[in-house]
C-alpha cells in the first residue's frame, strides 16, 4: 500500500524529525506530517540555544548527549548545522541567586558535567566581552553548551529521512487518528488524505493536546507565546549565550556563522494560547534588556522580530512515553527546550518503538506521573 | 561554474538561484520555506527585492499559478532599526 507506513510522525519540528531520522536508520519506513512547512511551529520560532544546565539528573544527561550529538551532526546528515560551543553564562546578581546557582553546578557535576563551574564577575567579563559586570556577582558558566541553526538541523535529518526511504508531508494537518480495537491505524488530514501505520507517534509540540485528544489521550501540554528578535550580522564576539534570569532579564547570543544577536525573554505575566503575534512592547522592552547587560551593542540593528510557543507542562519537564492507546506514542511537552532536547530526545523515541516494552524510557518524563516538582533552570 | 550559481537572487545574504532551486527540490513549496531552507529575504531588506524572484522561481519549477501562491509572512519592524532607538522608544 503506497501510503502505508511502518510509522507516522505527527509533527514536523525537531522532535518529529529527530524521531523520524533515527527510526528510518533502525530500517523502519516512516512518514513525518506537519501542519505547516517543518519548523513551522516552534523549532523554527527558536533561538537556537544548547546547553546542559539544568537541575535534574535525567535532563543533564540527556542534554549531554545532545550536545555530542549537536557535534557529530553536520557529518552525519552531510549539511552544516552551524554547530558551535559557544557556551552559556548564567548571571547571578544576588546572593539567593548565586547560592542556587551553586548548588545546581554540583548537581550537573555529580551527573558528569564536568566542565560546568563558579566564575566571578571579572571573568564573566573576560568570557562575555562588553557584559556590564556592575552588581554582578559571577555566573554559572559552562563552555561546552552552545549553539546550532534550527532550520538546518531539521531539513537535515528531513532529508535523510527521504533518502532512508521515508516521506515528508508538509501542510498536512492531522484532523482524525484513526483506531480500531484499541489500537492505533493512522491518520486522516483536514486535505483529505488518509495514511495508515503500524506506530503513530504524537510529536505536534504546542499542539500536542490537540492531537492528543483526536486519539483520546489527554497530553497536558499548554502553549505559550514568547517573543524573539533578531539584529544584522555583525562582527563575533565570541560571548557565550548570556541568561539573565532577574524579572526584567532575557536570554541572548550571537550567531557565531552570520554574527546575528537572536534574543527573548520570558514575559510576566506569561501568554497562554497559540497566538504568533509580535508585539511594539517587545520591540522596545528587549533591546533595553540587551543593552543592560551589554551597552555596546547599542548602534547594533534589529532586522526582525516574530514568535513562537514554549509547549509547557505542569512540572517544566517533557512528556515522552507509551500511551493506553496501544502503538500511540507521545514526545512533546519540551516545555521551550525542544530544540536541545531534539536528538537525543529523537534517539529515545526511536528506541522505544523499535524495543518495545512498557516502560517508559525516563521515569521523570513518563506520562502518568506526579506532575507537581519543578525544574528550576526553566 | 553554472549561470545559475553566478545569479544572486538575495543580495543580503548572497543567496543564488541555484541554491534556491536545490531548496525547490529538497521540498519547498512556498517562499516562507525557500526563506528558511537558504535564508533569501532574511537579511537587511526583508525579501523587499528577492521575494517575486524567488515566487517566480517556484511558479516555474512547481508550475504555481501567481494567484494561488503562499503570502509571505511580513515581520516588522519595516526597516533595520537599532537597539539604542527601540529601547528609547
């Protein structure tokens, strides 16, 4: 049958595409769909940020292995990713700050991070050029975090997927999963097409409810806009991404390849819904917020601005795991680390459908689990 | 070295014909996607110049009929402004 497929991906981001790739190198015959065109939703609405600061085990280790991952891509799928371990410097400008700081570099070292430390203000500044270190008290710095450019990363494993064998179906927008005896058949599209498969596997980010529920399976995911923008190229600084976590503070970092500052912040109080409009007050608020912490870059222009969905869940951590619908998977939920998580988080799924079993891979991801801790480094 | 990787389409980010037409190939189908898979019309002038060429690619390679192509999703602000004039606005 021409449009059947050993499995479905809904979703054409970095979760769909990174799944897909590493279950058509497993030798399954796969087929992504996605709404839009492959990105469209919020991998490509990101800012390209890789880091393995966080606070629980499991998502160090799996950002550590994305981060290897990140490394070897550009070989891998024969297309340049823009790869670089520009690192990332969180700031502490208050003691409470910098004492949970501290407490979270143990808890990546004790996970295997070993490059993670403490630096001082002093050497914030000699890693960050131009960072204004008034009232600073250091940061949580770890060089080997970094950077890669969205698009390229997911039309690169598209691509493979194509030459494995598999199909890409952009503008199809998923309207029915179709089940008998439990059991998960396929999908139909809003277009009208239908496509069958053994696996169907739920990687729509923001909208992962929504195609959750089209299969009976209640995801609790919300979306969320934030905003983003970008400047022209100029000359690399060489600075880490800069992340500020003070109530009018930001996230920002240069593109090493072009020499573009891409930046956003977190907005109080935050935007629930699936909303991509730009605003005039982010326009104005996050230059403000990057020449706080870099007065240099006044004269920088901005080109662009635009948005995207951080897809949240209750507790800040990803939902991947089997469903009660059997061959139904679900990977979404990445709660604005999509992108980072994307690889290894890709190699996980691939593993799940290709082992079988029941469990899911990470305890602290699986779908029905108390979803009332936290991750901190949000 | 063929014409068509001598022909800039976008001349912000040098972006050639060729390499829109390799995007064209590898699946794209409107002028957002040739924008994301290249980068023409990412760059200072925001498509300004290179968007019909590249629509005008796409209707002969996919045989696109103008009328029914994808609008290109416009983003402000209009013009490069810098920092230091958004964040004293």
């Amino acid at each position: 049958m021409a449009n059947h497929s050993d499995v479905i991906i809904i979703g054409g981001g970095i979760i769909g595409a990174a799944s897909g790739y590493y279950l058509a190198q497993a030798g399954l015959k796969v087929r992504i769909l996605d709404r839009g065109y492959l990105g469209s939703g919020s991998t490509g609405r990101c800012i390209g940020g890789i880091r393995q600061q966080f606070t629980s085990e499991g998502s160090i280790k799996l950002m550590m292995e994305s981060v290897r991952l990140f490394g070897e891509m550009s070989e891998e799928l024969g297309t340049d990713v823009h790869w670089h371990n520009g690192g990332y410097l969180f700031l502490a400008h208050d003691q409470q700050r910098k004492e949970s700081f501290l407490q979270n570099i143990a808890i990546q070292r004790q996970a295997g991070l070993q490059d993670v430390r403490w630096i001082d203000a002093y050497e914030c500044r000699q890693v960050a050029p131009g960072l204004d270190i008034n009232g600073l008290l250091g940061g949580s710095y770890c060089p080997s975090d970094g950077q890669a450019y969205p698009f390229a990363v997911v039309n690169g494993y598209a691509q493979r997927i194509k030459q494995l064998g598999g199909q890409v179906s952009t503008f199809a927008e998923v309207s029915d999963v179709i089940r008998t005896g439990g059991r998960v058949k396929g999908v139909r599209t809003v277009q009208g097409q239908e496509f069958l498969a053994d696996v169907v596997v739920n990687a729509a980010g923001p909208w992962a409810r929504e195609v959750g529920a089209l299969a009976g399976i209640d995801v609790p995911v919300e979306p969320e806009r934030h905003e983003a923008l970008i400047t022209e190229g100029v000359e690399y600084l060489g600075a880490p991404m800069l992340v500020d976590y003070r109530s009018d503070g930001g996230y920002f970092q240069q593109f090493k390849h072009n020499g573009q500052f891409i930046g956003c912040y977190s907005p109080v109080p935050n935007v629930p819904g699936h909303s991509s409009d730009s605003t005039y007050q982010f326009l104005s608020e996050m230059p403000r917020r990057m020449l706080k912490l870099v007065p240099a870059l006044a004269p920088v222009k901005v080109i662009r601005q635009w948005s995207g969905s951080y897809e949240n869940t209750p507790d800040g951590n990803p939902i991947l795991d089997r469903t009660p619908l059997d061959s139904f998977y679900v990977a979404a939920g990445m709660c604005g680390h999509g992108f980072m998580l994307g690889p290894a988080v890709g190699r996980r799924v691939a593993r799940m459908i290709t082992e079988g079993g029941t469990k899911p891979p990470l305890a602290e991801f699986a779908l029905e689990r108390d979803f009332s801790s936290k991750e901190a480094m949000k | 070295m063929s014409k068509s990787d001598e022909k800039i389409i976008c001349r912000c980010e040098d972006v050639t014909e060729a390499e829109v037409l390799i995007a064209i190939e590898q699946g794209a189908t409107t002028a957002d996607e040739v924008k994301r898979l290249t980068r023409a019309g990412m760059g200072h002038c925001q498509g300004r110049t290179c968007r019909r060429l590249v629509n005008q690619l796409l209707a002969k390679k996919l045989g696109q009929k103008p009328e029914a192509q994808r609008p290109v999703t416009q983003r402000s602000p209009l013009q490069p402004i810098s920092l230091k004039t958004l964040a004293d606005s």
